[in-house]
C-alpha cells in the first residue's frame, strides 16, 4: 500500500471516530433530555396523585366533622366545650389514612361577636323581625375588646375610629359617625373604592375598614387578631356563653378579673356541670361569682347555629385544607354554607 493509500485511510478512520463520538454524545444528549422531562412528567404526576389523595382526606374530614355535629344534634339543644365535636381526638384521626394524616378542627361561629349586627337591620331583611335591638349592646362588647391589652392600640381613640368605621361601612347611609368613615373619604385614598354600605361578606374584608390593619384583623405569630372574635354569620346578635371565648367573656363585662374568667371557663370543661350548661345564667354558679356582675342576657344563649369545619390533609410537608362552614337549618339538617379547598 502506498503512503498516499495509507494518508487516506487513516483520514477516513478519523472522521468515522469522530462521527461515532459525535453520534454518542447526542444520543447521550437525548437520553439525558428524555430522562429530565420523564422525571419531571413523573414528578408532576406523584404530585397530583398526592394532592388528590390529601384533598379527598380532607374532604373525608369535613364529612366527618358533618357527622360529629348531626350526632350532638341527637343528644340535646344546646352547644359546648364538652360536645364530641369540640374534643376530637387526634390519635384515632391518625390512624384513619394509610397514605396522609387528618388534622380535623370545628370552630363555633355562634361563640363569636356578629360584627353585622352593630346595625339593626332593616325591615325588609329576611329574618329580622322580631329581633334583639342589640345593636347598642354589641358595640359597647367590640369597644371592650378593642381597648382590652390583648390589641395594644396606641391611642384609646383608635377604638372608637373602628367601631364608628365599622358602623358607617355596614349601615344603608352616607352619614359619617363622629370618628368613621364613608364613601368620601374611601373615594379620596390613593387607590379609591366605595364604601360597603351593607353588612359584611367575609372577614378579609374588614381590611377594607377604615382603622383595621392585617395584624390587628388576622394578628401575628401565636398572638390573636380580631378575626378569631368575629363572624359575619348570624341574625339575633347572641353569643354562645358555652363556646365564647374567654376574651370576649371579659369583654362582656370590664368587672370580669383574668382569675375569675379563668374559673368561669374551667367551670364549663367540667363534665360535673354538663347539665348546667343548657341555660345562659349558669355562669352566677361559678366559685365565688360576684352577685354584682350580671352578663346581657340579652346577648346570651347556649344554642349555636354556625360552625366552621376546617379539615387538613397532610403527607411531609404536603397538605391540603379544606374548610367548610355549616348551618344548622333545624333540629334535624345541617346545611353547607360555603367551602374552600386550599
């Protein structure tokens, strides 16, 4: 073979190398591509299977929770801490799902302030009719609360801007209260809106309110904001003395001490005094109750109609909540109100 011959072979074997070598690093290149968009296809895919699964746990604890409160509906007409419904137990809940953890929780909306009814309704709303005046009541109750340490605002006057905000916000009117606040001065803020002038929808909207900050409504960390004490829900402006809480007790009346609301709520959890609970004026029975504090009958009752179901399904650090806030329509029928999943 002449050397011209050999030139051309060794050129050949050359460019067939580098061809295979080519070759294999696209093939390298395409498998690796195949393999990313396969793991993250499959990733995509254990993710909505986990998040369907922890969705259906919390929609199984939202039935759940329907159940608790029709089994309490058969037991007797009135509503408290003691109720199977208000002492859920944890560990049976974790055992309920082999794929995910049920975190189940039922909040009494009826033990909150109805934040609708610092303005009497009118008389074309369904369901007035021979209702408490208890509007006056009601706002003397969300002042207390306002002005209590547990808020800290920085000027006493700040509680009445709020309560007066809150009046205007929800009344038929354009007429502003002495610190609130209507339409004008909404329509003159850097992002302009009206003014409600109608009861309140949902809780987040009191951030529209003039004086409501999100740490004051939603608070921060452990520590309680105003919303944990309100609810838009409700028509006779009563609050469940068996469920309320103990802020809202004291803020009932400003003579109830720290001492003597903590054994107001320890009377309640004992099973002892189960059967006292059906009546409001259980309270007078506590432990050296003072005969002169006396609480607005007017405000309270033992039978509570809104409750707020809220279920979570969890697997690590996934979850899915789903919450559900229930009506009692009558002795016998719970109704779904409204539901969210997030």
């Amino acid at each position: 073979m002449t050397g011209k011959n050999r030139s051309i072979l060794r050129d050949q074997q050359g460019m067939a190398l580098l061809i295979t070598v080519m070759t294999v690093s696209l093939l390298v290149a395409v498998t690796i591509m195949f393999h990313r968009k396969s793991w993250q296809s499959y990733l995509v895919a254990d993710s909505y299977k986990t998040h369907t699964q922890l969705k259906a746990i919390g929609d199984s604890g939202v039935n759940l929770g329907l159940a608790l409160l029709g089994q309490d509906l058969k037991k007797n007409r009135y509503d408290s801490l003691l109720d199977s419904w208000a002492v859920i137990d944890e560990e049976e809940l974790g055992s309920l799902f082999s794929n995910g953890q049920l975190e189940l929780e039922i909040v009494d909306l009826s033990g909150r302030l109805q934040i609708n009814r610092l303005v009497q309704p009118a008389a074309k709303d369904p369901g007035s009719a021979g209702e408490n005046n208890t509007q006056e009541d009601i706002r003397t109750v969300l002042l207390q609360l306002l002005l209590s340490p547990s808020f800290a605002l920085e000027e006493e006057n700040e509680a009445y801007t709020i309560v007066d905000s809150l009046v205007d916000w929800i009344d038929e009117d354009e007429r502003e209260s002495d610190n609130g606040a209507e339409s004008g001065y909404y329509l003159a803020l850097e992002k302009p809106y009206e003014c409600r002038n109608g009861p309140v929808q949902y809780i987040g909207e009191l951030l529209l309110v003039k004086g409501i900050s999100p740490e004051l409504l939603f608070g921060k960390g452990e520590k309680k904001g105003l919303a944990d004490y309100l609810t838009v829900y409700g028509k006779d402006g009563k609050i469940n003395i068996n469920t309320v809480d103990s802020l809202l007790v004291k803020s009932l009346n400003p003579q109830i001490s720290d001492e003597l609301a903590e054994k107001f709520h320890n009377f309640r959890i004992d099973e002892d005094n189960e059967e006292l609970l059906a009546a409001p004026g259980w309270y007078a029975k506590v432990d050296s109750w003072p005969g002169d504090i006396v609480l607005n009958e007017k405000l309270l009752t033992t039978q509570s109609t809104f409750f707020l179901i809220r279920s979570t399904g969890k697997s690590d650090s996934l979850f899915r909540r789903v919450t559900a806030v229930v009506s009692r329509v009558d002795e016998k029928t719970l109704k779904v109100i409204s539901r969210k999943v997030e």
